[in-house]
C-alpha cells in the first residue's frame, strides 16, 4: 500500500494537467486598490510588508491611536509566506515571551471576525503533543506547568487518552501526551485580510505592488522610504518583510542587519477521507517523528522539520510573490513514513499536493523584533520560525506599544535585535545555522544545549592553550566560553554527550571546580564581558553617566562601582561595574550579550560632543578572573606589590605589572562573593600572563575552572544574573540592591522618580531565594529555570535561576515572588512578612518540591564549612556575570 501510495505521488506530480489546477487553486483576494493609486508624501509611519506580521503591527498601531500610517506590499496582501502558512495557532512554547504572544493571538483571532466582518477560518481545535520517550514527556510536562499557572489550560494524558481524542492515531509507541483544548486553527491569509480590514477602516492607507528600494537616513535616524512609484517621507520605518528582511536591511543609506534566511518546508494536502475528518479534530504534533497533522476540508495537511533541511535564496533577493517551489518527493519521503507510520489507516489515501514554500528562521529559533542598534526609528520585526501565525497578534501587538510607549508590556529581550551584532549576519554564517536551527524545531532541547554550527567565532587568545587543557565550550554572543574543564582520564565522548533533565555527568567535575575556588584558586577566562571605554576633555563624561547611571559614579579614581543602567520605570536595561581610571576616564565593565544593546543606549543618550568620546574596548582586553583565598599570594608574589585587604581594598582597581607585562587592569572583584581579583589584560600579553598565574599557582593548588562552576557561586550567593533574573521590568528596590542606588546623589537621574515612588510605596514583586528541602540529587528532576513557585498551595512567581549550591549540597532557585488579592486578584506590596511567612513548592515538570524561602544568602551555612584561614579573605564580592 505504502509503494502504490508513493507512485500514485509520482504520477501526480508528472501530470501537467494536475499541475495547472493545483498552481491555481489556492488564490488571494484583496482589500487594497486593484490598481495603483498615488503614494502620500509623507506619513508618521511606513510599514513594508502585507503579510500577518505587517498587517498585525499596521492594526495594533491603528487601536493604539496612530492613523498616519502607510502600509506597502510588493505582490498582494497575504502574498508571501503567510499564504502557504499551515494555519496552526499553537501555545504549547518554551519560552514565556513566545507563550505569552501566542496565547495573545489566539484569543485576537478568535473575535477577530465579529470586529470585522470577514471569516478567518477560526476553529477552536485543540492540539495533542506526542511522545515517544520519557525525556519527551517531561519536556512536556514543564511546558504544562507554565502553561497551566498562565491560565492556559493543559494536562498530561496518556496514550488511550489520544487514542480517544483522535482515532487515527497509532498510539503503541507512545509514553504519553500534552493535550491543549483551546489550540485551534485558522486560516492564516483571511486573518491577515481581516487585520488589513480593520487597519483600513481606522485610516491606515494600503497599497500593493509597491516595492521598497531603500530606507532614508539622515543624522542616524529615518526619515523616509525611496520605493519603485516615489518617495514618502515618515519618522517611522518598520521591516515586515519576512524573508526579504536581510536584503532591505542592507539595502538602506545607512544598513541594518537582521539576520534572517530562508529554507524550504514541505507539507503534503491530501482529499478526504472515505469518512471525512471532523474539522474540530485536534491537530496532531509528534515531534519524535518531526511531523504535525491537522484537519483540512476532510483531509489532511501533514508537514514537518527534516533532518536535512535545504536552506535558499542565499545569493539574495528573489521573487516577488512566493510561488510553491518545485516538489521535492525524495526528500519529504522521511516525513511521509512517519505520517503513516503515526496514521497508517492513511497509506491508501489520494494526495492533492505538495506544497514547498520558503519559511524564515533566525541564528537561535526565536524572533527578531525592535528598534535598529544603528538607526533610530527604523524598527524590526520578522523570523518568525515557522511560527508566524502563533506569534503574529501577539509580536505585532508588543512591536506596536514599543512604537508609541517607547517600550513594550513585557519583557521581550529574548526576542530583541540587539540580542545580535552584525557578526551574525554573514550569509555563510545564517545557511549553516538555519540548516541546524530547522530540526532543533523538533529536536528534544535538555537543559544547557549549544548550538554546534557558528562556532570558535570569537574567541580568547587562550582558546588553544585552554582546549588542549579539557575545556568544554559553550557561546554566548558568537564568543566562545568554557563550560567546565574534564580532567584527565575521562570519557570526553560520553561527557559530551551527556543531555540529561536529572543530575548531569559533569556534576562531580563542577564540584572540584567549586571546591578548588573556596579552598585554594582557580583561574576563569571571562574575556567574553563587554568593555567600553567612556572619556572627556571635561567634567562631560562624569555628568553624562551620572544621569544614566542609579548609583553615585563621583568617587575616587581608582574605585570600582556597581551599578544600574536604568530605564524611566526604574528597570534594569544593564548590569555593570564601572571603574574610574582617572577623574575623566570611565571603564565600563557589562555582561557579554550587553555588546550591542548597551552600546546603542548610551549612544542614544549622551550628548553629540567633541569632547565626549566612548570606545568599544572588548577586543582589547583579555579577562581572568582569579578566584579564591590564594588568589591573594599569587598575585603578590607575580606583582611584588602589596596586596592586603589594606593595600588593595574591595571594589577596587589599579593598573599593576604582572611577570614581565605592564599595564594590567587588576579589580578585587570576582562576580561571585569569593575573595580574588579580576585581571584586564591587553591581548599582546594574555598569553605571558596566563602562563605566569598558573606557574606561580603550582604551589598553591591553582586550576582552571569555568562557568558552571561561577554560575554556582554566585547563585548560593543570592547574585542575580541580567537577562535572567534581571530585565527591563524588574527595578533594584525589587532584587535587594538598594544600596546600588543614591537617590540623593545631588542629581536626577533617569529612573529616579520611578525609584522614589517604590520606595515610598512598596514594590510588587521581590527577588527571593529559594532552597530545595526534600529534593534528590541523585534521583530526581533538577530545577535549571522557569519553573512555578507556590506560596500555599498557590502559584506566586516563577524560577529564573536555578543551580546546585556544593556548600550546602542542596539545590537553589533563585525568582521573583509576587503577591495577589485571593477574591479579586488585585496585586499587592510584596512585604518581608509575605514572605517569611509563607508555605513554598518549586513545581519541576508537574511534581513540587518544598521550599525554605530566603530574602538573604544563607551565610552561616557557608561560613561553617570554611577553614579558618579562608575567614579573613571572605570581604571580597562581587556581581554576577
């Protein structure tokens, strides 16, 4: 059955007959002029791009108030990508921000047609996750806790369970399944219609087959759009243009990356079955089997994310509207065995089509949206995954508050464009990643998985000196950075391929890491941090950064500053330490994906002065963080310098020789409350530097370590994290870090009133930690982030860091606790009392753990296990990294 199956397709897709009815059938109406009419010359805001993305932004701009808006197409509307879409709104996503905009575009979709008048094919289905394995399901499961504590409802069947939702499904292979009863489907091109409806009718203007050639940009900001029937002049500029987005980036006065490529995805349409498929039938997703089903017009449409996808249009530009790509059957015939395999009542089933058709996907599966780092004005959103329809209400909503409130609702760094720098955008680059990003789709993602293509892009001077020593590599923001160090003897292959959600291979190695830290030394290339350089002629650069900064920057030359770098709501746009070198020269120490965002900050903010100069000195400078009780002998005995607590106090930095180099920035910091130094070394003498700290350190026990082993440090330490803990929404009245801030320095600074008003009023959220009371180690799930935290029996926040603390052989969370009104869900000041007095569980995958909640670290417990000659040293400390 399944050969007939197969050459029944052949004879289909030889059949020139069959080939002109099925290029036809899928048409695109038009609410825009048939034919054109005159551009404006001018509009507030132009947006290029006529598929569910622009349609989405041009609506919610329109329900926000802005009406001079102008949105152009270079086919028809609904055209591109959005016309093959598969239709599938699905909230079944990992990340919050991703669940958040899905959940949003379904619930935009559902009443969309009653606003507009115009059907949407919106049908309230359900989805069914399959799995096939255990680790599956419990991926699964963490999905269901975050789904559910959302109000999304959601739980983990078992397999007669699927079998009674969906009949066809062969379910001997299963282990189980999440079941979402409020998925559903749509039809993605009259959505998009019906979004274009409802912006025309509150005045935005629509034309079709009108191209946009480039982006005009004076003094760094928009200022119109040059296309193929004239010139618009507008103060806003928004990139819609899906797989077109890389090439109209690059094509501006002034270019924009948006690392975006195209690859071909395939799905099949069949006719219907001999007893057509119910259209309220849960769609279908086995991701073990890389394949989704769903209901269509009594038959079913069935795709998938292959192994071995076939990236596209890499040497650029390429038609104007998306026609279906030549039919692949060879390469869709693994999809295919798994559809019948899942479904084998369908091996006699007739065909109709297989669509090709190009679909966008990002260097890290997630979206791009934003303002440009470069250009002011010209904002960002496309790559969408595969996902366009789930996330198109929700993105184009979040985009569109960014627009006119300067910010959006919620956290969206994960999705921002200045997550990337144009080293990401090398055409190579983006065909090799989107050929590993398209399966990961489906791939089953543990816990701290690297991506493997783009790597040893950036790296230290010490990359060979430190691989050759074990190390095992991770990268964040295209630089390479080590994981932990395997010693010798190991199984480097088996450790490599430990992908595990319960206790990790690499625990006992991270263990010594540890130890070796609090009892001896250890060395960490952290060379991956932002660095910038901030001068003046004058006193421009202390009053610029005053004014940026929350804590008070006017100490004495050679003091080091923790600080916040603030938006107006008191969030944390950056978390740095800042050096003063002399009275007019700052050294600007942020974490390493800070590269892009807080460049283009500060750029923004500081005034356009001759004498105002600020360098981006990353590349300058090697870092070694210096660990542990003897970091102190080591370093005096390569420096001949005194280096007492009364010599070299904490939070302090002084340029020092070590060995034969000169000029090296030494900090008594270490970002994770142990005593040591952080060393900025120029790159011309990493080498000779490192060679001396672990010679010299022969004697006192010295090692490598890495950033598993500091993650743990500083977590037992109650340290947060930014982009983890620490976002644009949370403030430092809200994370303990009170004393980083001088409201009463003798100037304003941004946030400050914001500041104030928490102060005075209370906060609504605090920065809690937690500790693990009845958890196994070695037997149970591990916590790594996300995960629900009750407060008696009710859910009060979520996880945003989790590690396993070797001091007090327990697992820490570290998360936000927030406090609501039981009858009217009202929120309410968070107090010390809430939460000393509460009842605490950490949900992980769907099973609670009881919890010791803590709004300090737990000090005595550390301070016991240490040796009584480490006691001295313990006043170093630091900020995480």
């Amino acid at each position: 059955m399944f050969l007939r199956l197969l050459s029944d397709v052949r004879w289909r897709a030889a059949n020139p007959r069959w080939r002109r009815m099925t290029c036809s059938r899928r048409s695109t109406s038009s609410t825009a002029e048939p034919h054109p009419i005159s551009l404006p010359a001018q509009a507030q805001v132009v947006i290029c791009g006529g598929g569910i993305v622009g349609t989405s932004v041009a609506y919610h701009l329109s329900k926000l108030g802005w009406k001079d808006i102008v949105l152009l197409e270079q086919g028809r509307l609904a055209a591109g990508t959005t016309r093959f879409c598969a239709g599938i709104v699905s909230t079944a996503r990992p990340v919050s921000i991703e669940l958040k905009m899905a959940d949003y575009s379904n619930k935009l979709y559902q009443q969309l047609e009653q606003e507009t008048g115009i059907k949407t094919g919106y049908m309230k289905t359900g989805s069914i996750s399959l799995a096939q394995t255990q680790d599956r399901l419990i991926s699964l499961k963490r999905i269901a806790s975050s789904l559910n504590v959302m109000g999304i409802p959601c739980e983990i069947i078992t397999p007669k369970q699927v079998a009674q939702l969906h009949p066809l499904i062969n379910i001997h292979d299963l282990v189980g399944a999440m079941y979402v009863p409020g998925d559903a489907l749509v039809s993605s091109a009259d959505v998009s219609l019906a979004l274009a409806t409802a912006a025309s009718r509150n005045g935005v203007q629509i034309h079709e087959r009108t191209s946009v050639s480039h982006v005009l940009v004076q003094k760094g900001r928009v200022t119109g759009v040059e296309t193929d029937r004239g010139q618009i002049s507008c103060q806003y500029f928004v990139n819609c243009a899906g797989q077109w987005a890389y090439e109209l980036g690059l094509s501006g006065e002034e270019q924009v990356s948006i690392p975006v490529h195209a690859c071909e995805h395939f799905y099949l349409l069949t006719y219907p079955l001999k007893e057509p498929l119910a259209s309220s039938i849960p769609t279908i997703v086995d991701p073990d089997g890389r394949i989704y089903i769903r209901s269509w017009q009594g038959g079913i449409l069935s795709g998938g994310f292959e192994k071995n996808p076939k990236p596209l249009f890499t040497e650029g530009r390429n038609q104007l509207e998306i026609q279906n790509l030549q039919e692949d059957w060879d390469h869709f015939e693994p999809l295919l065995s798994a559809l019948l395999r899942r479904m084998p009542g369908l091996e006699a089933l007739q065909i109709m089509q297989l669509v090709n058709c190009p679909e966008t996907f990002t260097p890290d599966m997630r979206c791009i949206m934003g303002e440009s780092p470069t250009v002011q004005g010209y904002f960002v959103l496309a790559g969408m995954n595969s996902a366009g329809i789930s996330y198109g209400g929700g993105a184009g909503k979040y985009l569109a508050e960014w627009m006119v409130n300067g910010y959006p609702s919620e956290n969206v760094w994960p999705l921002d464009l200045k997550r990337f720098g144009t080293l990401q955008s090398s055409r190579t680059f983006l065909r090799h990643r989107v050929m590993e990003v398209m399966p990961l789709i489906c791939d089953l993602k543990v816990p701290r998985w690297d991506f493997q293509t783009g790597r040893q892009l950036r790296t230290s001077p010490l990359y060979d000196r430190l691989d050759a020593q074990g190390a095992r590599w991770m990268e964040k923001h295209g630089f390479e950075r080590v994981k932990y160090f395997v010693p010798p003897g190991k199984d480097l292959l088996d450790l490599d391929q430990s992908k595990t959600f319960y206790k990790p291979d690499w625990f006992d190695i991270v263990g010594s890491e540890v130890k070796c830290c609090k009892e001896a030394v250890c060395v960490i290339d952290m060379s991956s941090f932002t660095k910038f350089e901030i001068s003046s002629t004058g006193d421009q650069a202390l009053e610029s950064l005053q004014y940026l900064f929350s804590n008070d920057l006017d100490v004495p030359v050679g003091h080091v500053v923790h600080t916040g770098m603030l938006n107006e709501k008191g969030g944390y746009e950056n978390d740095c330490s800042i050096a003063r070198l002399n009275k007019r020269s700052f050294f600007m120490i942020s974490p390493t994906d800070q590269q892009v965002h807080c460049w283009a900050w500060l750029k923004n903010r500081l005034p356009s002065n001759s004498s105002l100069t600020m360098e981006d000195v990353t590349w300058k400078y090697t870092a070694l963080n210096l660990i542990g009780p003897r970091a102190v002998d080591v370093l005096s005995e390569l420096s001949y310098a005194p280096i007492t607590p009364e010599h070299f106090p904490s939070l302090f930095c002084k340029e020092m020789s070590v060995g034969y180099a000169n000029g090296i920035r030494v900090m008594s910091i270490t970002h994770t409350g142990e005593p040591g130094f952080m060393l900025y070394i120029p790159i011309e003498y990493a080498l000779h530097v490192y060679n001396e700290v672990m010679n010299m350190g022969q004697k006192y026990g010295i090692r490598n370590a890495g950033y598993y082993a500091l993650r743990s440090l500083r977590i037992e330490k109650f340290f947060a994290f930014w982009g983890q803990d620490l976002d644009a929404f949370t403030t430092p009245m809200e994370c303990g870090r009170e004393f980083q801030v001088k409201l009463e320095k003798g100037m304003e600074f941004i946030g400050q009133e914001a500041l104030l008003e928490q102060k005075q009023n209370g906060v609504y959220k605090r920065f809690t930690m937690f500790i693990l009371e009845d958890h196994d180690t070695d037997m149970d799930l591990w916590p790594w982030w996300g995960e629900p935290i009750f407060r008696n029996g009710r859910y009060v926040g979520k996880t945003t860091s989790s590690a396993y603390s070797y001091t007090v052989e327990r697992h820490v969370c570290l998360g936000f606790v927030q406090h609501f009104d039981e009858k009217t869900g009202e929120e309410l000041v968070v107090t010390t009392d809430f939460i000393n007095q509460g009842e605490y569980e950490i949900d992980i995958a769907g099973q609670r753990f009881q919890a010791k909640a803590k709004l300090y670290p737990f000090s005595s417990l550390f301070t016991h296990r240490r040796r009584k000659d480490e006691m001295e040293l313990s006043a170093y400390s630091g900020k995480p990294v």
